[in-house]
C-alpha cells in the first residue's frame, strides 16, 4: 500500500490523472459489461408459468418469438447487411410456417 502510494506521488500531475481514471476504467468495465448482457436480451415467455387466464396469450407470445429468433438466425446465416436486416426479418416473419406434411 505504501509502494502504491509513492508511486502516486512521483509521477507528474497529469499522469497521476491518467492512472487514477484508467483504474477507474479498468475497475468498472467488467460491472458494465456483465450488467449490460444480462438486461439486453429479453426472456423467452414460458407459458407453464403464467396465470391460468393468460397461458394462451403467452402461448402466442412464445410462438412470436421462437419465429423471430429463427429469422434473426436466418439473417445471420444470410449474411444480410444491418441495413436491410429489419426488411428481411419482417418479411421473413409475415411468411407463413412451413406445415410438416
């Protein structure tokens, strides 16, 4: 702790600057990070769980929403460009699904 401390005190004002706000930086990335990725993606709807009432609407919800992840997958393996990814996956989510026969 003592080491730190000189250290701190011999460089030059503006690197003392720099290191306090990399450490900063270094320190909050990962809290950043790991909060970031868990509130980005929404839950897929589990219809076991919802009131008697609403499974059919959360059963629809749930069929949505595999149908857009597979579009999405789709886009991806397509290789679409960002710019035309909205286009592709609306029209790949107004196709209807194909029937096993």
């Amino acid at each position: 702790m003592a080491l730190r401390g000189r250290l701190h005190y011999s460089l030059p004002m503006r690197m003392r600057y720099a290191h306090s706000t990399l450490r900063r930086v270094l320190l909050g990335l990962p809290v950043i990070v790991l909060a970031g990725a868990s509130a980005h993606a929404d839950k897929i709807v589990d219809p076991s769980t919802v009131a008697p009432e609403f499974r059919e609407a959360a059963e629809k919800r749930r069929a949505e929403q595999v149908k857009l992840i597979e579009c999405n997958n789709a886009a991806r393996i397509a290789k679409i460009q960002k710019r035309d990814m909205a286009q592709y996956v609306a029209e790949c989510f107004d196709k209807p699904a194909d029937k096993p026969q």
